[in-house]
C-alpha cells in the first residue's frame, strides 16, 4: 500500500503548463494506481536542452562518487529535459493521428520514423534509464516506491505495446489500406496520450519523490550511471540524431 506517509516531505520543483488525459485506462488515469499519481496531469514542456545528455567521464564510477561542477544536472533533471524532447514527438504523433482521421491520408515515412524515434530514443535510452538505474534505486531506497514504481513500468510496457501496433500496421498503411491506416492512428493517439500522462506523473509526483529520497551523492551515481547506459543502448553520437528527429518532426506542424 502506498500512502502519504510514504512520500517524502521533500518536493522538486515542478513548473506545469500542459494539461493531458490518460492512457489505454481513458481519462482520469488508472484506477489501481495511487492516488498520488492519478492526479497528476500537468507536464512542463518548456524549451528543449540542445544536448540533454551529460558529459560525466566512465571511469569516475567508483566508490566514492566524484563531485562535479555546481549547477551540473541531477539525474532528475537530465529525466526531465529528455521529456521535453519526447513531448515534441508525442505531439507530431497527434498532428499526424489528427491528419489521418480528417483526411485518410498517411505520411509513412514520417509515422517510421516516430516509430524509430519510440523504440530507440523513448524506450531504448530514457525508459532504460529509469527501469535500469533510478526505478531500482528508489525501490533499494524507500519500500514505498515499489507501488509507483511497478505503475511506471506497466505504463512503459503500454506504450511498448501501441508501438509495435503502429510499427505492425504501417506497410499495409503505406499501401494504402485504409484500415491499417485507421489501426496507426488509433494507435498513435493512445499511445501519444498515454505518453503525455505518464510523462506529468513523473514530472510532478515521481520525481519530486525521488528528489525527496536521493542524497545528492546518489544523484550524482545514477547520472554517472545513465552515461553509461546511453552508450550502450544507443552508441555515442546517436543521441544527436534522435534530437534531431525530433526537432524535424516538430517543425512539421509548426
Ligand atoms: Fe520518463
């Protein structure tokens, strides 16, 4: 059971401008999940990093972890600002879900790369950050996270699911069949909308949470920590292609 005296009296800072809904559970969230997070609907957009990687040298995984410069981002942070970029491509799947429902027509080549975009950056790099390195680590921390925690991790494998839809659907889509087109919009807009939900409980309950339990010393391991699973998830350098992906995708419906 998750309660209120579980969550640490300590906040992050969180600075909400977009009001989103639910995923696959429809509006108002999942009702078996906490409270806590079911009423958390607003995510920070905001401006987008121009490298939301950080730049923390491999072989600085010790013992001790080493200082780094003042105002260097916390695990959190780097979460957050890596949001920020998925946010755009989560809005490019709606422009896109909106096109093919008003029109019927699809851009394929576009909706292949978002699926790229979900696979490699959303779910390759950022979920396997927070599912490897800060999930474990908050559960290790406080026995109370393991309730938050497992919700984040089904609505992970939620969107995993719509996904391999969308990525299922687009060759006979790209061929014009009208109802593998339909099955990619679906599929996009529940998974855009989940996306958007999952993202604002993370911003607003799970990291505030997580800044309330994490010393600054264990900010700064799992930062180190989410270096090294970026390079080798995704390679070096693949980071820059993925921004910008998703800064292409995003100047379409500008
Ligand atoms: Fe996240």
């Amino acid at each position: 059971m998750w309660t209120a005296r579980d969550t640490p009296a300590e906040s992050g800072e969180c600075r909400p401008c977009r009001t989103f809904g639910s995923g696959r559970s429809g509006r108002g969230g999942n009702a078996t999940e906490p409270s806590e997070l079911r009423h958390a609907n607003h995510v920070d957009v905001g401006s987008v990093p121009d490298d939301c990687a950080v730049d923390l040298e491999e072989d600085s995984m010790t013992e001790q972890a080493p200082d780094h410069e003042q105002g260097s981002p916390t695990a959190t942070e780097i979460l957050k600002h890596e949001h920020q970029l998925v946010m755009l491509v989560v809005e490019a799947m709606e422009r896109e879900a909106d096109k093919i429902e008003t029109t019927g027509e699809i851009d394929s080549d576009d909706v292949a790369r978002m699926v790229d975009f979900s696979e490699n950056f959303t779910d390759g790099c950022h979920h396997a950050k927070e599912e490897k390195s800060l999930f474990p680590r908050l559960r290790e921390s406080n026995a109370g996270m393991q309730a938050p925690t497992s919700v984040m991790l089904q609505q992970h494998e939620s969107g995993r699911q719509r996904i391999r839809a969308v990525d299922a659907a687009l060759p006979a889509a790209r061929q014009g069949d009208a109802d593998a087109t339909r099955l990619v919009a679906e599929n996009l807009r529940a998974y855009a909308v989940g996306l958007r939900d999952h993202i604002g409980k993370e911003n607003e309950v799970l990291f505030p949470m997580a800044d309330g339990i994490l010393s600054p010393d264990d900010q700064r391991r799992l930062a180190i920590e989410f270096d090294r699973i970026e390079s080798e998830e995704i390679g070096a350098g693949v980071h820059e292609k993925y921004h910008a992906m998703a800064r292409e995708l995003a100047g379409k419906g500008a």
